[in-house]
C-alpha cells in the first residue's frame, strides 16, 4: 500500500518562503528527526502530569502515542498535532483523587472526552459559530486563567517540602527560557527539570531503589476506572474542562491553518471527535486525558515543516517509550522539590494563556460586563469557592465557568434590552475568535 505523503521538492531542502505540506514529507531520515523534535517538545510537559496527579508514567506516553496516531487517522492526516497530557484536568483530577481515588479520577476523565467527543460531531454538523457565541474570549480567558491560578496551593506545597530544590529549578526555568534561542528556548521546562533533578540527586533526595527493578521492555501498569451515582458531584467537577478544551482545539486549528495559509475551520469538528477519543481511550486505561499542544506548534513554526509523517514517528516513539517500564520508573523518582518549582512555573503560565486570549482579542476592559465576568470567575477560582448542595459539592472551578458564562450573557441580555451595552467592533465579544498562544511553553 503506498503511503500518503509526497516528497517535498528534493526531500533535502526546504525553500526560504516555502512550507512542507500536511500531506508532504522531506527525506525519511530527516522526517525521523522532525518527530524526534516533537517528541523532545511534548515530553517534558507530558510527563509532568502524571508525576502531579500520580499516574503512571508509562501509561500516559503509551496512550498519548496512541492518540496521536488515532487524531492523524480521524483528520485524514490534514492537521498535524501531538496530543499530550492536558494540564486543564490537573484540579478536578487532584480533588477527585483526594475524595475518591485514581479510579474515580479516571471516571471523570472519561466522562469529559465523551462529552468532548459528542461535541465534535455537533460542531462537524453545524460549525464553530455557536462555540464563540456561548463562549466568546472574555469568558473563554476567564476560564483557561481561573483553572491555572486554582492550582497555586499545591504548587506552593510542593515548593515548600525542599525550597533550595524548587528555587534552583525555577531559576533554571526562568533563564533558559531567555537565555537560548529558537527551538532550546522552547524547552525551558524541560531544561528546568532536568538541572533540578541534577540539584536533587546531589542533595541525595532521589530514591533509585524503583528503578532497579523494572524491565526495559514491558506493558506499562493500567488502572481501571470507577463509576457510581454517589460520585456525580465530583464528574460535574470536571465538566468545565469541557469549555479549556474546546478553546485549545479550535485555537490549534486556527493556529495551524494561519501558519500553512489554509482554512482548516472544516476540521474542527474532527479534531474535537479524536482527542475526545482519544481522553476516554486514556482514562480507561489508566492514562492522563489528553489535548493538542502549543509546543509542537512552536516546532512546526520554527522548523516549517508541517509534515503529519513526523507526528506519526512521534507517536510511534511514544509508544516505544511506554513500553518501557525502566523509563516510567526513572520519571517517577522526580522529587517535590523539582516538582515545586516546575508547577510554580506551569500554573503560572496556564493562568497567563487565558490572559494571552484577552490580549490577542483585545476584550475591552472599561466595559462592566467585561470586568465582572472575569473578576467574579477569577476569584471564585483562585479562592477555590465551595458549595454544597444535598450530596452534591461544587468547587471554585465549576463556580467559576457558570459565573463567567451566566455573568456575561446575563449582563449582555440586560444592556441589549435597557440600551445600555454598546457592541462595537473594539469589544471583541461574541465574534472574536480564540487565539493560540503558540509561543508559550504550555497550552494545556
């Protein structure tokens, strides 16, 4: 069967104003290089969500791998992306294991890429205008900022079990990512992770005794998720990570088409369906929920090949790599220390992607709907508000998403009907679309 990539010019050389093509390749030796720079570009975020949440490893590269390959099949290889472990989940998926455990962590993930999934096929039939209606950038940038910020404690915890540890390991973060240029400075976090990790072995807080006893090569450990009635509260938990995904996808797709000149909006609906498919596959297996990642945007941009055959070699070494337990194992040892500095870094960031969707937009910040719709949601989240109603308990998270969602339009209906909201074209309201923070080190 012949492979559906045509060579792009020589295979050699790529052109100072041209591209390589979805559907193009260059050389397969260099195309192997190409995804082995994806894989350096999605693995040091990829692994850190299973180190926070306590997943295995393993797990989450094996089926992170296997995403990636089932999105190349389901977009008919016409929009190239990794889907890595989402950050997005990192909240719901802490306060779900506190209360229940990893199984139950795992029913709400599933329960969120089903609903993601169910979304792609609406969106594949009737279009994304209804996203940006229900959720225009104001709201959508409430939203990616509030689940970032809600993290602050457990960053703060972590820091504080080893601080020289933490502080090297941000300072680390904080220079490289200014001190290299093009695609190492992409790689701060990872960079940070490893003098970290260096800083922790010296100060003798690595324990190695795990590793000894793993095989190179073997199934990684998967666990089988949990549901039950009594635990609905904390699935509803989760389902305003619905709305983080939906504004990564459709910023992917934009992203992707602006950098190639193509209109790929037809593929949004698609690429919804597949990482949905992708998170449930995740979440049955044990595995962190997955999404599209703005690092390997940043790879494609610098390097102008957006060659779907290189994210298959990255899926494919994805899938090597969680076939080794050894490997889960040394990702494991990570201490808190590094661990603290990273995620004072990376919620950091997270919290600042929604920002970025305001910026971008150009959301008009004297108008009071505005104010209140991200001060109300940002607060709700960062002070983790809480609400019980009968058995039922609602966090700062999903406070948060329904008072953004219900403060906006509830102020809109009022001002169209007394008179009092003006929609100019400045206030990039329900038409604006969401941008992609390509050049930041995470998008999840």
């Amino acid at each position: 069967m012949a492979l559906p990539w045509k060579l792009h010019g020589d295979g050699k050389n790529v052109g100072a104003t041209a591209i390589v093509a979805p559907e193009e390749r260059l050389t397969w030796l260099r195309t192997i290089g190409f995804g082995g720079q994806h894989v350096v570009a999605m693995f040091g975020a990829t692994f850190l969500v299973p180190l926070i949440t306590g997943f295995p490893p393993a797990t989450t590269l094996l089926f992170s791998g296997i995403g990636t390959l089932l999105f190349l099949l389901i977009t008919a290889n016409r929009l190239p992306s990794y889907l890595g472990s989402s950050f997005a989940f990192l909240a719901p998926i802490t306060a779900a294991t506190a209360a229940g455990g990893p199984s139950v962590a795992l029913g709400g993930i599933i329960v969120v890429g089903a609903l993601l999934a169910v979304i792609g096929i609406v969106v594949h039939l009737t279009g994304t205008r209804w996203i940006n209606a229900l959720m225009p950038p104001v709201v959508s940038g409430a939203i990616v900022a509030l689940i970032g910020f809600n993290l602050a404690p457990a960053a703060r915890n972590n820091f504080g079990e080893a601080p020289v540890v933490a502080i090297i390991t941000l300072l680390t973060i904080v220079i490289a990512a200014v001190f290299f240029r093009g695609f190492l400075g992409r790689l701060s976090i990872v960079i940070g992770v490893v003098v970290g990790y260096a800083a922790a072995v010296i100060a003798g807080d690595v324990n190695f005794d795990e590793v000894a006893g793993k095989a190179w090569v073997g199934l990684p450990e998967f666990t089988t998720p949990s549901f039950s009635a009594d635990n609905v509260g904390i699935y509803l938990m989760f389902l305003p990570v619905v709305l983080a995904l939906l504004a990564e996808n459709v910023g992917h797709v934009k992203g992707v088409g602006q950098l190639t000149g193509r209109n790929l909006d037809p593929l949004t609906g698609r690429a919804l369906f597949a990482d949905g498919l992708a998170t449930v596959l995740s979440g049955l297996g044990g595995g962190s929920p997955t999404t599209t990642y703005g690092e390997n945007i940043g790879v494609m941009s610098a390097t102008r090949v957006f060659s779907t055959a290189a994210y298959w070699v990255a899926g494919i070494t994805a899938i090597l790599l969680g076939l080794s337990p050894k490997i889960g194992a040394v990702i494991n040892t990570i201490p808190a220390g590094v661990l603290g500095g990273v995620t004072t870094a990376l919620y950091g960031l997270i919290g600042i992607i929604g920002v970025r969707i305001w910026v971008d937009s150009k959301v008009d910040f004297g108008k009071p709907k505005n104010q209140l719709t991200a001060g109300v949601a940002l607060i709700m989240g960062i002070a983790d508000f809480t609400l019980n109603l009968g058995t039922l308990t609602f966090t700062g998270i999903v406070l948060g998403t329904v008072a953004a969602i219900v403060v906006y339009h509830l102020m809109s209906l009022i001002g169209r009907w007394r008179g009092t909201d003006s929609t100019g074209s400045s206030d990039a309201d329900a038409t604006a679309d969401v941008q992609p923070a390509n050049s930041s080190p995470v998008t999840r």
